[in-house]
C-alpha cells in the first residue's frame, strides 16, 4: 500500500495530511496561511507543514498533491495568484519543483482545488461509478471541474469547464467578480444569493444558515434569490448537459447545506431546457464528501483520475 502527502493550501487555512492510496487519513496537521502576500513565506509556512505531518506519520511516500485555492498550471506545477492567496504573483511560483525539493525529492502534482475536489468526488464521493461527470462547488464562488471519459478535462491552458462562468443572462447581467457579466457565479455563489437578497430587502443575519433558514420560513426576499440561483443554476447545467452529455453532475456546498431549497427548481429547469434523452438518465446530485472533501481532494491531486 502506497502512502502520499496530501496538501490542502486554502485562503485562510491550510493543512497537510499522509493517507493510504484508498484515501484513510494517517496523520494530519493544520494551521492559519500567513496572509503577507510573500511567496516566499507562503512556500516555507508549507514546506513546514509538510516536514510536520510526515515527522507526525514517518516512512516512506510516493508522492505529494497539493490541493490550491488558487489557479494553477498543472503539466508546469505552477500555482498563480487569486484573490486569496496574492503571494504567487501572476507569472506564477513553481510550487511542485521547489516543494518537492525542500522535502527530499518527492514528486510533487498540483491542482486547483475545485479540479482537486471533483476528482475526489469522482473517486471517493457523489461520483463514482461514472465515466462522465461534471462538480460545482457553490461557496464563496462557483467552483467546477469536469470529468470526462474518466479524466479531468483540462482544456488548452488548464482552464476547461469553468461552468461557474457560463453566461446565463445576455440581457441584463449582473457583474461577476471575473470581470465578465451575467455569469452563473454572479446569480448562484453564496455570496450572489446573499446580494441578491439583500437588494431585494432581506435584513436578517448575512450567514448562509440564517439566509437559507429565512426562505424556509417564507422571507420573500430571501426565497427570491433562492429561486433565482436554481433557475440560472438550471440554464447553465442545461447548457452544459447538452455540450457533454453527462451521467451524473455533483454539486456541493450550498447544494448541500440548502438542498431542499435549489434541487427541485434545478432538476425541473435542467429538465425543461434539455433534450429528454439526455435529460432522462441525468442525476443530479448533492456532494458526498462532505468535511472530508479537501483531505481527499489533495490526495486526488497526487492521484488523478486514471491513474492506478
Ligand atoms: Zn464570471
């Protein structure tokens, strides 16, 4: 049985973990990412996380994933700057060469982490069994990847299958933090929903448990923008299923704490603006990961799907 270094690099937090090749956490350390901005601090603050969790489980690893809140280039092991982590500049820093040296020569694989995270889903989670299935993590933004025929869909420079920033209204799009108008992420994201809500008259707390506990309790406001993220969720997927054909799509975060909520409405649009052939065998589904999804998802980057 093999061992590997799983690295998840968030905004906020980051944590570095050893697991077996069928994904059981040996040992695993966290800590708060420094906020500096300085590649250099960031690239040490994780080499030493790292040294910890293998110091915390020793022997032997086959290799390291990491797991970026951040855009990455993954054939380059390169991780770039985002709002979150702005210490990689935009040329990019090349995490997986200097980490794999820092720690004794391991190989090291990086992957975005909404990439990282559908292939844990597709792995371990809501997506297996599939050869064909599409991920949308629906937090702060609308985070995606794709899985096709059994592989991530990378696209020319990594960027493939960003569903999040489909466009969903050509008419009078709201502004998307990507600089572009009337994408999904702009109707859809927790903070979209929130927004919207909010410029409609919701004056209750600004956490998603609150904002989803008030449409259930009628807040027209609140059920508004509800409403509104499913129906625009449902045009992009409809968009998407009829590009790809998918068996299954996986959607997590506020699919899974507010399902009851976006589902329904999602299926039903879904349903309504796909051919019925395609639309018929289509399951849509909440994530399975849950609070494991980020441990896992630094353990696929290593791993990837295909892979033995
Ligand atoms: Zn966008």
């Amino acid at each position: 049985m093999h061992r590997i270094l799983g690295i998840d690099l968030g905004g906020t937090k980051s944590a570095a973990l050893v697991a077996t090749d069928d994904g059981m956490v040996l040992g695993r350390v966290a800590a708060p990412t420094p906020a500096s901005g300085d590649s250099l601090e960031l690239f040490d603050f994780l080499s030493e996380l790292a040294r910890e969790a293998l110091n915390e489980s020793p022997g032997p690893i086959a290799g390291c994933g990491v797991s970026a809140g951040a855009p990455t280039d993954s054939s380059k092991g390169m991780v770039f700057a985002a709002p979150n982590l702005p210490g990689w500049g935009n040329d990019g820093f090349p995490l997986a060469e200097r980490l794999g040296d820092a720690l004794g020569r391991i190989p090291v694989r990086v992957e975005n982490d909404a990439d990282a995270t559908a292939m844990a889903e597709h792995r371990y989670g809501a997506g297996r069994g599939t050869r064909t299935m599409a991920f949308l993590t629906i937090g702060t933004g609308v985070g995606s990847g794709l899985i096709l025929d059994g592989r991530l869909h990378r696209g020319k420079i990594g960027a493939g299958g960003e569903i999040g920033h489909i466009a969903v209204d050509f008419e009078n799009g709201r502004p998307c933090p990507c600089g572009l108008t009337g994408c999904l992420e702009a109707y859809a994201s927790g903070h979209s929903v929130l927004r919207v809500a909010r410029e409609r008259g919701y004056v209750g707390p600004a956490d998603g448990v609150s904002l989803a506990n008030a449409a259930r309790n009628g807040d027209p406001h609140a059920r508004f923008a509800f409403d509104q993220a499913a129906e625009m969720l449902g045009r992009g997927l409809a968009t998407m299923t009829m590009l790809l054909n998918p068996e299954r799509i996986v959607l997590g975060t506020l699919a899974v704490h507010a399902g009851d909520l976006l589902l329904d409405r999602i299926r039903d649009t879904v349903a309504q603006n796909t051919w019925n052939r395609l639309g018929e065998g289509l399951e849509i589904v909440p994530a399975a990961l849950g609070d494991r999804a980020q441990d896992l998802a630094a353990i696929c980057a290593w791993q990837r799907p295909g892979a033995p």
